[in-house]
C-alpha cells in the first residue's frame, strides 16, 4: 500500500480513485494532479514506480491543503461562525442543517434518524383486575 499525506491508498484501485481516500482531494483534483505529475489515471496504484509516487507526494504536499490542515480550517471556520451569532452557527450549535434545507421532513442525516412518531392520541384503558 503506497503511503501519501499519513494515508494508507488501496493498492487494487486506480490512482484516480485512490488518491480521493486523501481528505480534501476529489475526482476532479486527482485528476489535476495526476496530469501534473505525469501519471496515467488509468494504473493500479500498486504499479506506481518510487519516483512517481514520491512526485505525486511532493506535489500535494507542497500545494494543496489537505487531511490535518483542512479539518483544522473547516473546524475554525465553524468555530467563528458559533463565536459571533450568526444564523449559521446558531444551526451548527443547535445540530441542524444550515444550508437552508427544510426541516419539517427529510432531515434525518443531519439528526441522526430520530423518528418521533404520534400514535392515535387516546391512550388504551387501563385493563380491568
């Protein structure tokens, strides 16, 4: 399994798609960076040579914000948000969705899958003894 960015990539996948297991790189990254190293997308990542995957190391490390440093930035930027009261960090602390999606119906993702059904209203009589 080639090591890049402190990331195990799956050795039977194509590069393109295994460099996208690296926090913050995509599909349309992947593929940026692999015509800047040189690479064919199409190649298993297990027959990258050395130098090719020492290449694609030094080139998303030297100009791309991943893994660490990204979910550090998206965390501060969230964190700002709480700090002045925005409407948007009032949803991140309240835990619901902030993108203005409703809410009356279809926000399980964000709530996790709380189901709070109501029955008929009555509830059953007591049994007798």
């Amino acid at each position: 399994m080639p090591r890049i960015a402190g990331v195990n990539i799956p050795k039977e996948k194509q590069i393109e798609i295994a460099l996208t297991y690296i926090y913050g790189i995509g599909r349309s990254l992947s593929r940026r960076i692999l015509s800047e190293a040189g690479v064919d997308p199409s190649c298993r990542a297990s027959e990258l040579k050395t130098e090719e995957i020492n290449k694609l190391k030094d080139i998303i490390e030297k100009k791309y914000k991943i893994e660490g440093g990204l979910r550090r930035e998206v965390m501060v930027s969230i964190k700002r948000l709480r700090d002045i009261g925005s409407w948007r960090g009032i949803r991140h602390i309240k835990g619901l969705p902030v993108r203005g999606q409703r809410t009356r119906t279809n926000t399980r993702t964000i709530r996790g899958n709380v189901r709070k059904t109501v029955g008929s209203g009555r509830k059953a009589a007591p049994e007798p003894k």
